[in-house]
C-alpha cells in the first residue's frame, strides 16, 4: 500500500507498477460473467505481447523481423500529479519500449543528459484516443509509420528502480 484514502487505493502491483486498486478494474466487464466480474492485470505483461506478436505473425503470415510487428498491451492510468486517464503500456514485444537519447545532440546540438523517452507509452497513449475510455468496443488499434533506431526493450524497462525513485 503506498497511499489511502476513502475510495482511492494506491498500491505496488507485484510487478512494480504503482497505480490505484492495484489494477482490478470493474470498468467494460460484462455483468453476466458472473456475481462480480473484475479483470486483472496479465501475469507477466511482456510475455503477453510477445505471444499475441507471434500469433499475430503466425495468423498474417509474417515474418517477424525487426520492425515487422510490434504489440503493446494498454491500460488507463491515473497520475498522481494531473487529472485526467491517458494509456500507458503494461507490456510490449517487437519494439522499444524505453529510448534513451542520453548523449545524442539536440536540435541545436546540445548533448541531451536526462532524456528517456517512453515510446511503447506514447504510443500506447495515442492508441488509447481512438480505443477510448467507455463504450467504443475498440480494443485494438494499427499503427503504421513508426520508426525508431534503437533495440526492441520490454516495457519492464519503463519501471523506475526503487534507489531512482525520489518519491518513496
């Protein structure tokens, strides 16, 4: 538990997220699946999108090269400092999760220091405009036309270990 209040809980998720009730959500949960239905977080989110990357693949006779298929698998988040869901991957397989720009120039050639850009994140958050956040029935969306010229990461790579943490 890392914060309380009525209604709120704020927790670490076994795998390291820190996100509200732990990530059991009631929300698009079809009421006749039972008394009362939840879903729950994949097991091990990575491991996930590589598996749908291969039946995907397999299923569209692909070849899974770099760059031929990637998979992010999405949730709404909360943030601790501003209103509103945006998507944020929970895992993904076939591109890079986490970019590090540390050392490459600027615009202006300045070296970037402390620039990580989280790319399965951004995309997963461009994603979630057009799934949505009620009733759209979109859970999956195509996106073409993305490069990037660094190795595919996990979105593990996303978590922030606890001795970088300033917060905790």
């Amino acid at each position: 538990m890392v914060r309380h209040r009525p209604g709120v809980l704020i927790v670490e998720h076994r795998l390291g997220f820190i996100m509200a009730n732990a990530g059991v959500d009631r929300s698009n949960v079809d009421p006749a699946a039972g008394a009362e239905p939840v879903l729950l977080l994949p097991r091990d989110p990575d491991a996930s999108a590589a598996s749908l990357r291969e039946r995907l693949a397999a299923h569209f006779r692909k070849t899974l090269v770099r760059k031929s298929l990637g998979v992010i698998i999405t949730d709404s988040w909360g943030r601790a400092w501003r209103r509103g869901t945006v998507g944020v991957a929970l895992g993904a397989a076939g591109l890079p999760a986490l970019m590090d720009m540390r050392g490459r120039p600027d615009l202006f050639g300045h070296e970037l220091r402390a620039t990580q850009t989280g790319f399965a994140d951004e995309v997963a958050s461009a994603a979630s405009l057009l799934m949505g956040q009620s009733d759209e029935a979109r859970p999956v969306i195509l996106v073409r036309g993305l490069t990037w010229d660094v190795p595919d990461a996990p979105a593990a790579a996303l978590l922030r270990a606890a001795d970088e943490d300033l917060f905790r």
